[in-house]
C-alpha cells in the first residue's frame, strides 16, 4: 500500500478555519488568502485523503463524518505544532501574560495547563484571574487581559478576537445514588444571570414545563459541586466535568436534554511572543484534555 503524502500545515489552518468561521469566504479573510485559492486547497486535501471533508450548497457548509474526525486530528496537530515552535524557538523568553479564566475550569483545569507551561517558559509570569465568563469578557476588552477563557452558547457570535478551543454537551448532574433529581419543584444549584449554562437549562425547563427553584445560586464552581454532592440539587455542567461522585442524569430521570457549550479563548492582537506563548499552550492543553491525553488532578476531592 502507498501511503500518500502528508498534509501540511497551511492545508490542516485552512480547514480549520472554515469550520470556525462557517464560509469559505470568511476564511479566506482569516487566513489571507482568496476564496478560490481556499477552494483549490480543499480540493487538494479532498484529493488526498480520498474522502469528501465538507458538504457545501449556496447557503451553508457543514462537515461530513469524515470531516468531523479530520478536524479532531487538525486542531490537535496545529496546537502541538504551535506549542513545538513555542518551546524550542523562543525558550528564553520573559515577560507578564495576564490571563483569565471562569472558575468552573479555573479549579479544574488552569492550575494544571499553568505548571506545564511554567517548565517549558520559567522566565514569562503569568498572573491569573478567575472571575465569571461574562465579567472575564468585559476585562478582556477593557484591555487588563491578555489571554482569556470563557463559557458561551454556540449561537453566539464569535468576536474577531475570538476562537472555540471546545464545544461540548451539557449535561445534567447529580450524585450518584442521589434523590435530588426526583424532587419538585426541581432543586438546581445554578451560576448568576448571564451564565451559558444556566440560560441553557432555565431554557430546556421552561420548554418542558418542569418547575424548579434555584436552590443554590453561586459564582464558585466549588460550591456547586458541594450542593450535587451533598444530593441537595443537580446542575448543568458539561460532560467533561463528570467525575468522581458525580453521574449524568438524562431521559432517564425525567430531564430535558440541554445545548452544547463551548470554551472560547480571546488574545490580545500584539506582537508578544510570550502572549503567543501562553495562547498556544492553552489551545494545545485542552486539545490534549479534550483527547484524554492530559491527566489532570480533579476538581473535588
């Protein structure tokens, strides 16, 4: 069997962003290219996987199943590539990233991403913040942030700044064995107005016609996962995020299913090798978490 040549890098960015930007012509402003020099390089990278990537009409492009694995690998071979470039080319870097993150992932996630980051870069600080998504944005465009992470609901647009490093279910939680999910009104441990997640399951209720009370309502993801597992409220949260005492509750129970979610991550447009730095970690991090490639300590003990 001929194995066929390697697709490069430009071909695997291209692709990419025209999943993120849903066009063809608003990717070739990404990538500053025409749109039909981004047509000749689907074309190519059709050709030489011998699969069709892309299911295209007048109106819409939408990824086939073989596209939907290529873009798995695509977004994991660009962010290791990046984080490659990072380590090996500017090791000696220095500088201060301010970066910022929601607490869900800032107890999960961040600590681990950071410490890795700190072996390969041990001369560039970065100073954290976690704060909710909607108050991360707002310090990102008042310019205190460098790099930022937040939650948002697919159907929201994508700023200029902005790329979706995960799109993920959410899910119903509860403890395991737990009764809370059979209670009425519904008891629900919920974030404030304005989160993602809470707009999608207030959403999905209403729809059913269920009736819940927020019996825990808190901007610390901390305290959330205390309520589920003391069995006094269930949550939504995103599928990842299941572990431990924790179980997924569905159908099953009664329960409508709810949205995906997506983490988002803003970076500052300058030309800062050591915020470039950081930015392509991160991407590279929840690539390799989102895989299960990354062994991160969990969130509750």
């Amino acid at each position: 069997m001929v194995i066929p040549l390697q697709l490069d890098s430009d071909l695997l960015r291209t692709f990419v962003a025209i999943v993120e930007s849903g066009s063809f012509s608003k990717a070739a402003q990404r990538v500053f290219r025409t749109p039909s020099a981004i047509s000749m390089q689907v074309k190519k990278m059709e050709e030489l996987l011998g699969v069709s990537v892309f299911d295209r009409d007048s109106r819409s492009v939408t990824l086939t199943p073989n596209g939907e694995v290529l873009l798995s690998y695509a977004r994991r071979i660009l962010a290791l590539n990046q984080e490659m470039m990072a380590r090996f080319v500017t090791p000696d870097m220095a500088g201060t990233v301010r970066f910022g993150a929601p607490d869900d992932y800032g107890t999960r996630l961040i600590p681990h991403i950071l410490k890795k980051f700190s072996v390969s870069h041990p001369n560039v600080m970065v100073d954290v913040v976690i704060d909710s998504s909607s108050r991360i944005a707002e310090r990102f465009r008042a310019g205190t942030l460098d790099v930022a992470l937040m939650n948002a609901m697919p159907g929201n647009p994508l700023d200029g700044d902005t790329e979706v490093l995960l799109e993920e279910p959410l899910v119903w939680t509860g403890v395991r064995g737990g009764k809370a999910h059979a209670c009425s009104p519904l008891p629900l441990a919920m974030w404030e107005h304005g989160c993602a997640w809470r707009a999608s399951a207030v959403e999905a209720l209403d729809d059913a016609g269920i009736p819940y009370r927020v019996a825990y309502m808190s901007g610390n993801y901390a305290v959330q996962i205390a309520a589920i597992e003391a069995d006094l409220a269930i949550a939504p949260i995103p599928a990842l995020l299941v572990e431990g005492a924790l179980v997924r509750l569905g159908h099953a129970q009664g329960l409508p299913e709810l949205k995906t979610t997506q983490i988002r991550m803003m970076t500052r447009d300058v030309d800062d090798c050591a915020v470039r730095a950081v930015a392509n970690h991160v991407h590279s991090c929840i690539e390799a978490w989102k895989a299960g490639e990354l062994d991160c300590c969990p969130a509750i003990a």
